[in-house]
C-alpha cells in the first residue's frame, strides 16, 4: 500500500484547525486497513515530519434516506496524528 493509499484526504473542520493549533495533531481520512505503524511512515513520508503518537477511530455509516429509498453511508476511518515539539505543522487547513 503506497502512501497515498493509506492517506486518503486531510479532515478540514472547525474541530481539526483547533486541534492542530493548539494540540499539533493532524487529522486525515485513512484506509480502513491501514494500521498505526502504516499511517506513521506516511504521514513522515509525506510531510517530511516527526510524529509522536497516532490515534484512529472508526465512523459507522449513516441512515440516509431519499424518499421511500433507504441505505447506509459507508463505514470509514479516521486518524488523529500528534507532532513531536519542534516540528513545523504542514499548512494544508487554510481556510
């Protein structure tokens, strides 16, 4: 799996641009079989940073309706990425 596999696209949120300014923690949509060690390389890789800790969660699909038509959203995964002091945060979250 290639880094761009496992890093699928930043997560741009009120949530994710606090927690970057304040914490130094990234947050990204991921592979859903991307683990920790796999996220790390990538976003080192990518970024060309130190990472100290990364947490990932699962998001369960949502109940969507359209009319008498219902379906689930699909399952996805998210990671939050914690910097090491002294390394610069990439500035991809502009707003």
């Amino acid at each position: 799996m290639t880094i761009y596999q496992v890093i699928r696209r930043p997560i741009i949120t009120e949530k994710g641009v606090q927690k970057k300014e304040a914490e130094r923690t990234l947050c990204f949509e991921v592979a859903p079989e991307a683990n920790k060690t796999q996220i790390r390389a990538a976003v080192e890789k990518l970024f060309k940073v130190k990472v100290e800790s990364v947490r990932t969660l699962h998001n369960v699909g949502k109940l969507r309706r359209r009319g008498r038509f219902s379906g689930y959203r699909p399952n996805w995964k998210k990671a939050y990425v914690k910097l090491q002091p002294g390394q610069k945060v990439p500035e991809f979250a502009e707003i």
